[in-house]
C-alpha cells in the first residue's frame, strides 16, 4: 500500500473502518495506532500498520496491504516477505495477523503454494470490497469510503453526494468535515480521471473550487487587506493554491492507473515540467 494512497489516508481519518470492515467489534481497538514502519536491515517501508499499545498484550499487529489492481505472483511473495523480514526484525511481542483488501475480487492473483498453510488460516484474511453487501457501507462513515473505491461509476455520484450529505449530518467537527469530503473527492479524481477538478465538484453537489479550503483562507486574507487589489491577490492566490494541491493528488493517483506524464500534462493542458514536480520521488 503506497504511504500516500486513498486507502492509507481513509485509516488515518477513520482507523475504525479498518476493525469495523474485518469484523472485530472490540472497543479496545480505538487504541490501536496506525503509520508505517521501517524494516531496518532492508531499507524498505511497510506503509500499513495498525499497532496495539504495549498493554493489550493479547492484541495482534495487523499488517494492511490494499490493492485497486492485479499484481501477478508477486504479490504474496512481497507481501509475506515484508511481514516475515519485519518479525526477524522488530521481535515484537505481540502476535500477528494480516489483511489483505482487493477493491475487486478478480485483483487476487491467490496465494501461491510456497505460502499454501495461509491459504484458509484465520491469520489471514482476505476482503473484496466489490463482494461486499451494500448495506455495510451504511454502517459508518468509513465503511462508505472504503465501499466508494469499488463502486461502480454509474452509482457512484449518487453515492459520493450521500456520503457528503451524511458527513455533514453525523459530524459536528468541521475541520473532520472538510478532511473526509476532500478524501471523497480524491476518490472521484481516482474514479474521473477523465474530468477535471471542477467538474467532479459539480458531480458531488459541492459547486465551483470557491467550496475549496485553499480558496477561502486566500479569499479571507484579500477581505482582511480591506483593499481591491487585496481581494484579487486573494482570488488568485487561492486558485493557484488550489492548482496546486489539485496536482499533488491527482499525478501520482493517475501514474498508478497507467497514464504516463505526458498523457496527464496533455489532459490538464499543462507543460511537461510542471507535471514532473508532482511525481513521487523514487
């Protein structure tokens, strides 16, 4: 799972879609800590990590690793070798246990016989987010944005404008608001490539990027300069602002789907240079 992935981001906002999604109704699991890890021997990072306090002794490690499309045998082989190279590593005293979520069952390229003893054993487990019932994105707010990744394009405005709506309903923390509609806009950058930021604005029911954050506060600092040229600079400052966080999720999210750094510039009508700034450094 890349560190800067939707789903990485949806267990940061809400880490109890994550118990809520594998069915562990314990309360205790609020304490758990999500991030990533490095392996230190190997130099390399296991981005999904959801870590017990020292004192729920009892309490596995989870290691997550998400998937929007088909890696062929690797996949296994990358994945138990981290967790087996962390555990040589680390030694750490709690057990374990390891989740994998396909956002299409027809992703899993299945668990190779070198690994066969995993294959139906409770440590790990297996969620197809397209296989689930539709009713389980209604649970909570997370389990709707974990459902939103697999939902089919032709439902998924109707879904996104009622996970919006639902979020502002349920949730009295504004900053909280704000960070979830974001992220379920990014799904929709992720879902439309095809369309640009203020269409898929108008698709969620949330209007022009004048909605958006980066515009507001620039907006708000023009007003306070009590002058016109102030207000402009704002206007402006908040549109570039906006460009810019704009690309910063969209290129990486379009380099995994497949577009290549030409491709994007020509789809936002950009130089080539200005897309290179937004690819992940390797």
């Amino acid at each position: 799972m890349k560190t800067d992935s939707i789903f990485y981001r949806i267990f940061q906002l809400a880490p109890s879609a994550f118990f809520e999604l594998i069915g562990d109704g314990d309360p205790r699991t609020s304490t758990y800590g999500f991030g990533s890890q490095e392996v230190k021997q190997m130099s390399f990072t296991i981005d999904g990590i959801f870590m017990p306090p020292l004192r729920m002794r009892q309490a596995p490690i989870y290691f997550v690793e998400a998937q929007a499309y088909r890696e062929e045998e690797n996949f296994y082989y990358r994945f138990f070798g981290e967790i087996h190279l962390y555990l040589k590593d680390y030694k750490p005293f709690h057990n374990w246990r390891a989740v994998v979520i396909f956002t299409e069952k027809r992703f899993d390229p299945g668990i190779p016989e070198h690994y066969s003893e995993y294959e139906d054993n409770p440590r790990v487990q297996r969620i197809y987010l397209n296989k689930l019932p539709s009713e389980v994105g209604e649970r909570s707010i997370g389990l709707g944005l974990l459902q939103l990744i697999a939902t089919k394009p032709k439902q998924a405005p109707a879904k996104g404008r009622a996970l919006i709506d639902r979020t502002r309903q349920e949730l009295t923390d504004v900053t909280v608001q704000r960070n979830l509609i974001e992220l379920i806009e990014t799904i929709f950058v992720y879902k439309f490539p095809q369309l640009n930021f203020q269409e898929i604005g108008e698709m969620l029911g949330l209007g022009d990027l004048k909605q958006t954050r980066a515009y507001q506060e620039a907006e708000q600092e023009g007003r306070r300069t009590g002058r016109e040229e102030g207000r402009e600079e704002g206007r402006e400052e908040g549109r570039a602002k906006e460009r810019q966080e704009m690309l910063r999720i969209t290129v990486p999210l379009l380099l995994e789907k497949g577009m290549t750094v030409e491709e994007i510039a020509q789809h936002f009508k950009l130089p080539i240079e200005t897309i290179q700034k937004f690819t992940p450094q390797k």
